[in-house]
C-alpha cells in the first residue's frame, strides 16, 4: 500500500514530489473512502469525510485570510479541529503552532511571533485573533459540498517552507521553540513509519491519549493517517476497554502514565500484541515484564529529544541501539571526545535534526555545535557502539516522562504561609519511575489543609500527580544544606497516613 501511495505522488515524467500528509489522505478518500480515519467518543469519521471536513476547512481559513508562509497559531481542546486546522495550513502552505490557552492572548513570546490566532474563544482583542465558531467541525462537510474532488487537497509543497513549530521545556523551565520544514517533517514521519513493527500492519489503529500539539503524538498521529489507518481519541479511563477489545493496536504513554495504567490492564484479544510506545523516560525490566506479562505487547521505548528524534531504541538491559542516520559522541567539559566506556556528556548527530532554536542565537550556539546536538544528559557508548544513558548533566528532574524546573516551582512553595523551607525532589518507584516529592519543612506537628491545598495548587500546575510530605525540621549538613538522601530516606519511612498523595 506505501509503495502505491508514494507513486501516486510522482509526476509523469517520473519526477517525485514531496507529499504532505493532506496528499495521503486525498488518497485514500478516493481509494478507501469508508475506512475508518478517526474514532472519538464512539462516532467514527471515514476517510471520505475526513476529506470533505479538510476542504471546508481550508476554504475557511483562506477565507479568514491565512495564506502561504504565514505562521498560525492553533488553540483548542477539541483535537479533530485542532487535527483539521494544522492539516488545513500544510495545504495552504502556512505553518502552524499549538499554543496553550494563557498563550492565546498574543502577549506571549511565541503568540507574538503568530500571523494569526485561531482560537475557541477570544480573550482580547486584537486584529490577528480570528475566533473558531462553535460549529467547527460539525459544519465544515456541508460546506465542502459532495462533489468536491479530494484531489483538490494535493498542492505543491515547497520543501523549505517552515511547516511547523514544536516546542518543549528547557532545562530552565522556559519552552524552546523549533522550526521544521516541509521537507524535514516528512522526513520525521517517513522514519517513524519505517520503524513500525509489520504486525501492526497494514491498518495500524493508534490510541491517541495527548493532545496533537504534544510533539510525539503529532508525527504518530501523522504516520497513522498517510498509510491509511485509523486513530482513536481517547482520555485515559478509555484506553482499557479500546486494549482488550482489540479496538486499537498501538499505543503511546509517558512512562508514569503507562505505569499508572498497567495494574489494572486486561490482555488484548487472543493473538493480538499490540505495540506500545513509551517516551520521556527509561522503561525498567520490571514494568517492561509487567507490560509484556499484562498486555502482551511489543515496547519500544526510544531515547529522544524534540532537537534531534529518536537516537536509540533503549533494550531490557538499560542500553541503546541507534536508529538510522544517527551518530553519537560523549564529550569531557571541554568538548573532547572521550575514550570508550567513559561517561561524558551525550552529543548526537541524526539526519532528522533541526537546524537551531526559533528566534533565539543565543541558546542555538549553546546548544547546536559543530554541527552536533548536545543534550542535557550524560552517558557513555561501549566498545560495542551501544549506548547507555547515566542521567542528566543538570538538575532537571525526569517525573514519569515529564521534565520539570525544581528550583522555581520549590521558590513558589517556599512563598506560602506556614512553610519555612520546602525541596521539590524524584524518588523512584518501585518500577524506577520517578515520583515528584514536596518535601516540605513546617515547624509544627500538622500540615493545614489550607496550606496543604495551595502547595498542590502549585504542583497541579506543573503535574498530575505527586506527593507531598509535611518535616517538622529538615536534616541538614553543618553548612546548613539539606540532606537530601536523608529527606529520601524519611520518604521510605512514612507511614501513608502521613503523605498527602494526588494522582
């Protein structure tokens, strides 16, 4: 089926043009028009429908006056308009952002850097906001009409063109900001179609739990729709029943969700393995034994960063293979390469890489040098030319997959009434996934629930689920530094009663 889609896309005289994803599912519309192209809340959309809402959508935001190498930005919590628009824009030819909801205002760095703002609602006003109207998507089919061609969806790409902007957190708390050109997301996407396991074949159905502007979810989401298949919108209390029904076949969790998940998950249909993709953090034998035991799946949990995509497959044994097109070095602090076996920072090299940061020289030369990424994290490569990753280079603490700033988030708690001091620290779990602990000094005997409920507010913001552990006194050193193995050991200790958990 690839190879036909892909010659679809070559012009007569044999000459390949580069194909948006748009292209594929015009494809489809035409070749399987009744295939299931996305399920939410048990309604299903075929591919011929998916086509037409595409149509409407991109007459819509021609017609709010989006046009070529404009940047949009997308905010919404409705993930098929959110799916429609950004797909909508890669056929106009603008590039898209997902932002936030506070980001929405345009008084933000990245909204700034917006052409337009699509919104669910308008917070202020501003001539570049242009609010999504509550019909969307219901009402883009009609106006797309039935005897629209989904042929009309396939326009020239030009490779160069920025496509998209993905975005992660820095090490200090703040969002980097990346560009890909049309030409490097389909890269991506090739890459990530390549390296889908052949049992989910030829009709992948992926489990969709994170929004699209989660970089991850929008190349799979992506990968899914060009060869054919179909995705699943799902929040986390539906992911059991879409399992064990067999309904999908592939699955993407941060590792704390997926440990969270798996106590209580059912095997898939007899004969069915689905393949279950794990990012943010190292998945341990146990949980891997616990997956395999629960679900019988097949686990990829690749070593990654937003910079670069994939750049191993880690292995039970806590080590990686590199993927294609990948090169990695281990550096001293000064930038040497060091010798096999010795631990250093990780710089990595892929093919799939971005150039630098959007609008930011000064991080762009930190990060990016000669040409190699350089990552945040320390490892060393065997003589094997396998590589193992020994933890991060800073104090960026790895929360089930979620990195999180401890030093701003302590700043904010330490701030409340009641609190003399207060550490935001990962304690691993029994599966060594990383729980986030609010280690809190008090002075007293008892942690008032007002106190209590605005150190979770604090914690809300940044993560679903953490604990709080209320200390009469910190144990510290002479100098006056607090012990943080002790801290974790008094973490060990405590009775449950004692803890305040959430999540």
């Amino acid at each position: 089926m690839t190879a036909t889609i892909a010659a679809s896309f070559t012009d007569a005289d044999g000459t390949s043009r580069l194909a948006c994803t748009a292209h594929h599912i015009a494809w489809h519309a035409r070749h399987t028009p009744n295939a299931a192209a996305i399920v939410e809340d048990g309604v299903t959309v075929s591919y011929r429908r998916l086509a037409a809402d595409l149509i409407g959508c991109v007459r819509a935001l021609e017609a709010r006056g989006i046009r070529p190498g404009m940047l949009a930005g997308i905010e919404t919590p409705n993930r098929y308009a959110h799916l429609l628009i950004l797909l909508a824009c890669e056929v106009i030819g603008a590039a898209s952002v997902s932002l936030t909801p506070p980001e929405a205002d345009c008084d933000t760095d990245m909204a700034r850097h917006c052409d337009i703002v699509l919104a669910r609602q308008a917070r202020t006003e501003t001539s570049r906001t242009r609010v999504i109207p509550s019909g969307w998507p219901e009402g883009l089919a009609a106006s797309a009409g039935p005897a629209d061609d989904p042929s009309s969806l396939v326009r020239e790409v030009v490779p160069e063109r920025m496509a998209r902007i993905v975005r992660t957190s820095g090490t200090t708390g703040g969002t980097k900001a990346m560009a890909l050109s049309f030409a490097l997301l389909q890269l991506r996407i090739a890459r990530g179609i390549a390296r889908l396991p052949g049992h989910i074949l030829p009709r992948p159905r992926l489990l969709c739990l994170y929004g699209i502007g989660v970089a991850g979810m929008h190349m799979r989401v992506m990968s899914i729709l060009q060869l054919g298949g179909t995705v699943t919108f799902a929040v986390g209390d539906q992911a059991r029943k879409l399992i064990v029904t067999g309904a999908v076949n592939q699955a993407l969790f941060t590792t704390g969700d997926l440990e969270r998940f798996v106590p209580t998950a059912e095997p898939p249909p007899p004969g069915q393995a689905p393949h279950v993709l794990v990012f943010g953090a190292a998945v341990s034998p146990r949980l891997r034994a616990e997956v395999r035991r629960r679900l019988h799946a097949v686990i990829d949990n690749p070593y990654a960063a937003i910079e670069t995509d994939p750049i191993a497959m880690m292995g039970e044994d806590g080590t990686g293979t590199l993927c294609q097109g990948v090169e990695v070095r281990i550096v001293d602090g000064t930038g040497q390469e060091v010798g096999p076996d010795e631990g250093g920072t990780i710089r990595a090299r892929t093919e799939t890489m971005v150039e630098g940061y959007f609008d930011d020289s000064g991080l762009t030369a930190t990060a990016f040098i000669d040409g190699w990424y350089q990552t945040s994290d320390i490892g060393r490569m065997s003589a094997r030319h396998r590589l193992e990753v020994l933890g991060r280079a800073d104090e960026m603490l790895n929360i089930g997959g979620i990195k999180l700033p401890p030093a701003p988030i302590a700043a904010r708690v330490k701030q409340i009434d009641g609190v003399s001091d207060a550490i935001v620290m990962s304690v691993a779990s029994p599966n060594e996934v990383g729980i986030l602990l609010a280690a809190v000094e008090i002075g007293g005997d008892q942690l008032t629930v007002d106190v209590a409920q605005r150190i979770g507010a604090i914690l809300a913001c940044h993560i679903g689920s953490f604990v709080i552990m209320p200390m009469r006194r910190f144990p510290r050193t002479d100098s006056g530094k607090i012990r943080r193995p002790e801290i974790e050991a008094a973490y060990r200790r405590c009775a449950p009663r004692d803890l305040i958990a959430v999540g």
